[in-house]
C-alpha cells in the first residue's frame, strides 16, 4: 500500500472507487485499522464515491512515533494527508477516536469539508482513571490483556454471535495495534476536550450512534448534534460501538443518504 510523509510521520494510505468520485475520507478508532471499513468500501464506491481510507498514526502501517498524541495533531495527519494528496474538499467519516479527528476537522478545517459525519464519539471523555487503567495493562499484558474487554464494548452480544467472522477480524486488528500507538492514541482522547470547540463547526454533519453504545452513548452523540447546528442525528437499533460493522447496511444506507442529500 501507498504511503505518505506527512507531519512528521508516515501514513499508510488506500484508495478504492472510481477516480472522478468525490472523496470519502474515512478515520479509524483506536485500536484498529483501516480495514475496519471494508464493509463500506463497496457500496460507496458503487455509488460513485472516491474511498479515502487510512491508517491512524501508531496504527496498522503507519509509523509508531513516541507518545502522547493529541487531538490536534491527529487533524494535523488528516488535512496534512489531504493536501499531500491534492485533495480539495472532500468528506470526512470518523468512529470513535476518528470522531474525535473529524470534530477537530471540522472547527479547524471546515472549508476543506463538503460534509462531515461523526460516529459513536465523544467531545469529551470524564474517567481518566479508566484510561490509565488500560495503559497500565497494555503496557504489562500487551494488547491481550484488552481485546475480550474491548469486543465487549465494540459489539453487542447478539452481533457477536450473528457476525463472528466480522468480529474476528476485528479481534486480529485489536492484537495488532503496536501498545505505543494504542497509548499515544488513548492519550489523546484522555486529555481532550472540545466540548466549547465544537460551536465552531458550520459543515454540514451527521451525527451516527449505535442505540446500546456504552462507550460513547446516545448521550454523547446528542451532546454534540445539539452544539453544531447544521447536524442532524441518527441512531442505529440493535448495535453497540462499532455500528458500521455491527449494522452495515443501516449504517450505510444512513450514509449514502446524507452524502447524496
């Protein structure tokens, strides 16, 4: 695969669709990479769109820099990527950790965006104390000792068990991810806080959340679709964290919508 120079880092890269489309930019979660968009690969691109996917710094083949992170420099590696790759506007799709990224895009960089869509995240997370709770495991167990806690979070028990092998492949990618990225990463999101930064956003946004998310619950998600006017919010019935593998087609049938409308 492709990879870029950017901030400082490198960035492993995909594109996937047809070359005239406009881009999709997709951002990933923690822990994961950017196979975890495999599923909206091909409708997207059947539907005419150019599929920006990437790997996080820290993250699949991207470089592993030392740690901490910041939101900041996250958005540093997304609009950096765009413009390494001559991208103009595009759209912007983040879950999670790439939630956080696209809130970040979108107070910093909303000219660059068409549209914005923001799933199963938070402005704002409250416990540190959980996260250096995992930072501690990570760096004495390895990734091992977070996966089963992690799929729990991710998918519901019942998605668990009607989509095993899309789960399983989301348990290799969890074991992947090198612990300083994973930490880098977490420590981002530990010390974030856009909760004012977010009244700045003016592009048009979709606000996606899974209806039994506890990691980023409901709550989060009509948080933030009530501080960015231009939102709209939509939940997704019978998912937890990972929605876009958990209910791909309602995920992507939401999707297509909002990028079309």
């Amino acid at each position: 695969m492709p990879q870029a120079r950017v901030n400082g880092t490198t960035l492993n890269y995909q594109f996937d669709g047809p070359e005239g489309g406009d881009v999709v930019m997709f951002s990933n979660s923690l822990a994961s990479d950017l196979a975890m968009w495999d599923l909206q690969v091909p409708p997207l691109s059947e539907a005419g769109y150019r599929v920006l996917r990437y790997d996080g710094r820290g993250h699949g083949r991207s470089a592993v820099p030392s740690g901490p992170y910041a939101i900041e420099m996250l958005a540093s590696d997304a609009i950096g990527l765009a413009d390494f790759l001559g991208l103009g506007k595009f759209h912007f799709c983040g879950l999670s950790l790439g939630g956080m990224v696209g809130q970040m895009m979108g107070a910093l960089h909303g000219g660059r965006l068409i549209s914005l869509t923001l799933c199963d995240t938070s402005s704002f997370m409250s416990q540190r104390e959980v996260w250096d709770e995992r930072f501690r495991l990570a760096r004495t167990t390895g990734m091992g000792g977070l996966v089963d806690a992690t799929i729990d979070r991710w998918f519901t028990k019942a998605g668990q068990e009607r989509i095993p092998n899309e789960v399983e492949k989301i348990r290799r990618m969890i074991l992947g991810t090198p612990v300083e990225g994973y930490c880098g990463c977490g420590a981002a999101i530990r010390e974030m806080d856009m909760r004012e930064t977010i009244r700045g956003i003016s592009t048009r946004t979709l606000v996606m959340v899974g209806e039994q998310d506890q990691g980023t619950p409901i709550s989060a998600a009509e948080f933030i679709h009530n501080r960015i006017r231009s939102s709209i919010l939509k939940i997704i019935p019978d998912a937890a964290h990972f929605v876009n593998v958990e209910q791909a087609v309602l995920f992507n049938e939401a999707l297509l919508g909002f990028l079309a409308s």
